[in-house]
C-alpha cells in the first residue's frame, strides 16, 4: 500500500486523484484550506487522512506531512496540484495579483515539496508529481503572468529531478491541457481587476473564448485522474507528461517553430563564440 500526499483535494484533479488513489486500496494525505470541505467531497475512509493545509503557510506543510507520517508512517507519491490561474494581460496584472499568484502556485509547491523531501530520502524512495499546465511549455496571450508560475514549477521539476534521482526518488511534472474541470469558474480562475482597451483584440478575446470554454473543454477529468495512477505505476516514470490531445498538438507546434526559428537564426547564435 502505498502513501499519497495530495494538496488542493477539495475539488478537481485532487478530488478525483484522490478517489483513484483509495479505490486502489493505497492511502491518502488529501489537504485542503478547508478540510470540511474534503470530507463532505471524499466521504470517510479508513485509509483517508483530510489535513488542513494552505500551501502558502510553511508551517502548516510541515504539520500536514507530520501528521500523515504519524499516521501511515511514509509517503510515497506526492502530487503538487493546489493553484489557481489568473487571466489578464501582462500589463493588467498588477503586483499585488502577481504575488498572490506565485505564493501559491510556485511557493506553495516549493513549501511542501521542502516539506516531504527529506522522508522520501530517508526512505530512498517516492514520487514527486508537479500539476503544472499546457502554459508552463508554452505561454500565450492572457495567460502571460499565469503561465510564468508554471514554467517556474517546469524548472524546479527538472532541476529537482536531476537532484534525487541519484537516491531513488522520481519527478514529473505534469502538463494538463483544457479538461472539463470548474478551473475556468470564479472559484479557480481570477480575472485582473484591470481591463485595457487597447488589449482587446488579443486578452479580451481570450476573456470571451475562456467563457464559452467552460464545462465544455476536450479533457476528461476522469481519466486524467487514470492516468495519473498509471503514472505512479511505472517503473521508469517520465520528466514531462503532456495530457490532453490539445496538449500534444500545441507541444508538437512549439517544437516546431522553436526549430524553425533556431535555423533561421542559427548563423548569429554561433557567431558570438571567442574564435577556436
């Protein structure tokens, strides 16, 4: 039986990862801001711990993994999946948005993986999943200070991973295309408090294309959730899984035009060596 550890389990991805993880007879760590709110989601279970934990708070991430290691004596997957997105262009995102952002999208992520390194490298063993977004690979309009957290959580994974694999720990970080989650509605998603004009054709576009989007994405919940027990199935997990047709799709795209644009420029990139 194995040990999860899952934030933002409330709702959404974590909510259903957690019910993958139990209908599989492991354990669950599922955490929360509101743990009530868990509870009347995931019901009880012997094998279920609901812990308060707001990623932002450090202490509250080491009283969250004491608690389970109390509990169940290990943890063997940890999911990084509470956020939340902000829409708005660059310029519209005002400081204040930006730092609530990062506090829990990047912070949070590094408080709890803090938080649970050092129980996996005592056992020399376990697996730590980053829920990052299609935006962390590659950024777009409105999506601009949003994605930025993502990328930031794409380089500490790969970073990190290069750093435990050596005893025995594994990392991925998860890329989700558009799934049919309330990540669009109010409760998940923020909209800048500023709008400009000037920012129609392009933010305001994606203003109108985010709300026709809702409950109507590609992406079905459910089996994301599959798909992350398969992944903490396998023997020799990826760095980067992509999830999502539409993930695979704007992946290949970017590929593609980052190899055009290496090409096309690749005459001056070479040219600012010190002669051989």
């Amino acid at each position: 039986m194995r040990t999860w550890l899952i934030t933002g389990a409330s709702r959404g991805f974590g909510a259903l990862i957690a019910e993958q993880a139990l209908n599989a007879g492991d354990a669950v760590i599922a955490t929360a801001r509101k743990p009530a709110d868990v509870t009347a989601r995931l019901g009880e279970h012997p094998n279920l711990l609901v812990v308060r934990l707001d990623v932002t708070r450090e202490e509250e991430a080491h009283e969250a993994v004491a608690a389970g290691i109390a509990r169940f004596g290990r943890i063997d997957v940890l999911v990084n999946n509470a956020g939340f997105g902000v829409l708005g262009a660059v310029e519209e995102t005002s400081a204040a948005e930006t730092e609530r952002l990062f506090a829990t999208n990047v912070f949070g992520v590094l408080n709890v993986t803090r938080a649970v390194l050092p129980h996996m490298r005592r056992q020399r063993s376990g697996h730590v999943i980053n829920i990052s977004s299609l935006g962390g690979y590659q950024a777009y309009m409105g999506w601009g200070v949003y994605g930025s957290t993502k990328f930031a959580v794409e380089g500490i994974s790969e970073a990190l991973q290069q750093e435990v694999a050596p005893i025995g720990i594994h990392v991925t970080v998860v890329e989700p295309g558009f799934f049919r989650t309330d990540f669009l509605d109010e409760q998940s998603l923020v909209k800048t408090a500023l709008e400009l004009a000037d920012y129609d054709e392009t933010v305001g576009a994606m203003r109108t294309f985010a709300h026709a989007a809702n409950h109507a994405q590609p992406g079905d919940p459910t089996k994301f959730a599959e798909a992350m027990l398969a992944l903490a199935n396998a023997e020799q997990p990826p760095l980067r899984l992509p999830l999502g047709s539409d993930a695979v799709a704007r992946i290949e795209q970017k590929h593609a035009q980052v190899e055009a644009e290496l090409q096309a420029w690749r005459a001056l990139a070479m040219s600012t060596d010190f002669p051989a």
